[in-house]
C-alpha cells in the first residue's frame, strides 16, 4: 500500500467549485511523522510506511471558504485506519467510558430539540448515521423512539445491535421514512459529502428534520500556517478540523448551507422555547458560560451545528 491508495480530489466537497491549493507536506517528513505517531499511540498505531509517497495536501474553496483535503485515502486505507490502526475498543475506553454525569444531559438535550423540531405527522423514527457505539440512539429510545443506525466499523456495530439499534447499510434504509436524521461528527470524514447528505435528504420523512454537526473551521487558516506548532498541542490544536487522514473536510457555515441546498434541504432554527428548556450547566464555570451561550450559536450565522428540512423534490435515489 503506497500512494497508490490515494487519489486527487480537486474540487471544493461542499459546491463544487476548483479549490485553491494553500498547503502540502509530505507524510514522510520528519515532524509531521512524530506528531502523527504520537497522535495514534494513545488509540492504537500507524503503519507509517503505507503512507510514504503521498502529501498532505490542503485546498480551500475561493466560493464558500470551505477546506479540504485534496490527497483522499482509498476506501480500503479508510477501513484499515478506523478499523486496525485505531483500534476501537481502546478508542472507547479513552473517549467513551466513564463519562461524566452531564454528558448524557447533554445528549438528552439534543434529542429533545430534535423532537421538538418534529412536525405533527412525523414518524417517531431516527436514524443515526454513522452511529458509532449507539449512544445517541439508545438515548432516543428513552423517549420512545424507534432507532435505526448505519456504522462501517463492526466492532461498534455489533455493539450497537447488541442494544436494541437497528443497524443497516444504506442501501435498506427506506426513502422518506425517517422523522429524524442525525448526522453528528460524519461530513468531515468522507470523501463525497453530496453524495452522502443527498442519500440521507431522500430517507426523511418530508414533516421530519435533519441534524448535521461538524467541527468548525474557523481556526484552520492560522493553524495551517503555524503548521509545525500545532502539531506539538493536544489533539493537534487548530489542525484537528482538517486533521490529516481522518478530517477530510473542515466546512464553514456557507459552505453547509450551499450544501444543503444543493441536497434540497432548507434551514430550520430551533425555537428559543426548546433552546431554553434544555439548558446543560456542566461543571466549571467556562463551560457553564459555553452552555448558557449554545442557544445563540445554534441560531447564529455562524454555527456548524444546524438542523433542515426537506424543501423541494429530491432527485437523488437509491438504486433497488
């Protein structure tokens, strides 16, 4: 495996447009090797000899400042990134067990809003797209909900069926059929967001909505150009929304909002009565402060969490 598991992608992921290249470093090289090394040791490892011959390379879209990789792993490099080198029962344990008690009040929250967002004929039915280990879903069935998943890892696919979440491919998810879609920490990570938020315009039901969550990019521009300081912080710093092989896209409030359109979906604000009803006073008071000002940022221009709903004919369909 070399660069040959790889391929171009020169256009903006988000409209469309011939992106403008702003930044290349080969993987190979040396600091962008010990920081992605150390990077993966906490979660698993990094055969870094498959990536040698290749570039990280970053574009950005001169129509709706969207950013994106231009260099895409392969389908089989994904697997084996999310699959093999992040290993995922050690990814649970550092992200996933023993979270603190405010973290399933804040998933209840996001619940709650979406619900709130329902229209009256809208089915009580959730898909969680790329549902990772079914949290989101299974607090859905809390509130009497019917949840079906899709996830490409099986480790946590199994674990999702084992609690009661109905994990398909996409090709069985049924057209107009769900009151909600939540599609929270996806876009980022795959190479045709059109395609993928087009498949999921036709599977909602046309009285449900949609929530579409991603890191936002405004700190990518700096990062990119302290580039070799950023990758001695935690998590990479400002690097972690385009985050070489994993973040493929690192999108802006525009660029959303012409993808969403290009999808047939509209933008739809949560009301203040459900924003306020579901307040979250975290520990600290940073994050108490952070929690009182979301519902401005959810409704803000410049948000990367937003909700949708369908707003013309959908084109696209799934092949029987």
């Amino acid at each position: 495996m070399s660069s040959a598991d790889f391929y171009p992608r020169p256009s903006c992921p988000a409209c469309g447009t011939t992106g403008r290249a702003v930044f290349r470093r080969a993987f190979d090289e040396t600091k962008l090797r010990a920081a992605l090394t150390s990077f993966y040791a906490a979660v698993g490892r990094l055969d870094y000899p498959l990536l040698e011959g290749t570039d990280y390379s970053v574009a950005v879209c001169p129509q709706c400042a969207t950013w994106f990789q231009t260099s895409i792993p392969s389908d089989a490099l994904l697997a084996k990134l999310y699959e093999e080198w992040i290993d995922p029962n050690k990814a649970r344990l550092r992200f996933h067990h023993n979270q603190p008690p405010h973290q399933f009040l804040v998933c209840a929250r996001e619940v709650q809003i979406a619900l709130a967002l329902a229209l009256p004929d809208a089915p009580r039915t959730a898909l969680d797209y790329g549902c990772g280990w079914g949290e989101w879903g299974r607090m859905l069935q809390a509130f009497g909900g019917e949840t079906w998943g899709t996830e490409l890892s099986p480790t946590r696919r199994e674990h999702a069926l084992q609690h009661g979440i109905r994990v398909v491919a996409d090709s069985e998810l049924p057209d107009d059929y769900f009151g909600h879609v939540n599609l929270d920490q996806v876009l980022e990570h795959v190479p045709d967001p059109r395609a993928c938020l087009g498949l999921l315009a036709t599977k909602l039901h046309p009285a449900g909505s949609l929530r579409l969550a991603v890191p936002h990019a405004w700190q990518v521009a700096r990062a990119l150009k302290n580039f070799d300081d950023e990758l001695t912080r935690p998590r990479l710093g400002g690097l972690n929304a385009i985050a070489p092989l994993e973040h493929l896209n690192a999108f802006s409030t525009a660029g959303l909002l012409k993808l969403a359109a290009q999808c047939g979906l509209a933008r739809i604000r949560p009301p203040w009565s459900a924003l306020l009803q579901y307040l979250v006073f975290p520990p600290g008071a940073s994050a108490k402060l952070k929690s009182l000002l979301r519902p401005v940022y959810l409704r803000s221009a410049y948000t990367t969490q937003l909700y949708f709903r369908r707003s013309a004919n959908i084109t696209f369909r799934s092949q029987p």
